[in-house]
C-alpha cells in the first residue's frame, strides 16, 4: 500500500523524473561552487559563471595572471565506471571551444588572447585539477 501511495495520481512518472534531475542539477552546483572556492583559493578571479550561448556552456571563466582559463567542472559519486575527467569527450572539448570563441567574439577579445582549458573533477569528496587538459 505505502508503494501505491507514492505514486499517487499526483506524481506522474514526469515528476519523478523532475525531482532525480533537480537533485543531480544541486549535485552539479555543489561541486562548481567547490570547484569555484577552490581556484579562487588558487589565486584565480571568477569573470563567469555557467556562461551559455547557442554553442554551449563554460561552467566557470576565470582570469590568472594575464591567461583567460575556461573551465569544466565534472562530478562522479565514485569512481566505479571512470573519474570525473574522463568524461570529458572530445565532443563536450569542442563544444567547449566554441563557446569559448563566442565568448572571445562577445566580449571583444582576440582569439590570440592567452588562454587554457582546464578541467576540474569531483570524484566524491577529491577534487582533481587538470590545468590546459585539452
């Protein structure tokens, strides 16, 4: 009976769905803000958060020193299927790269611009910082 309850003609399977992916978006901004303390620690200066265009999402731009550093911020529970940063694709680097150009394009910067591509990962509590990975 407790099992019927639950899935009441109030919660639809849509709903359901909703709530597994309003917990996993909370996961995800847990670990960018993590990610964001951490570098900010590091020395870098947040210029973005979540930048998107029709290409893409940067998770976080950052400036150190004089290079621009884009950054992907990925999360694991374990490490039972893989870390964090080995779901990087070379899609998702692409995708990546091109916003980034949107964002160069947009804020009238040159694509000589000193620049990297880092990615963070968050595997459990162990964070990981690959610095220009792609």
């Amino acid at each position: 009976m407790r099992f019927k309850s639950w899935f009441s003609a109030s919660r639809s399977p849509s709903d359901v769905q909703q709530a597994a992916q309003s917990t996993s978006k909370l996961r995800g901004d847990a670990a960018e803000s993590a990610a964001l303390t951490y570098l900010l620690e590091q020395g870098l200066t947040l210029l973005s958060r979540n930048y998107r265009c029709k290409l893409g999402e940067i998770d976080l731009i950052m400036q150190h020193q004089n290079v621009l550093v884009f950054v992907e911020v990925r999360m694991r529970k374990s490490n039972q299927f893989g870390t964090a940063i080995e779901t990087v694709t070379t899609a998702k680097q692409n995708k990546i790269i091109r916003a980034a150009q949107i964002y160069l394009m947009n804020n009238s910067l040159s694509e000589n611009t000193a620049m990297r591509f880092d990615v963070i990962g968050m595997n459990g509590r162990e964070l990981q910082w690959i610095k220009a990975a792609f």
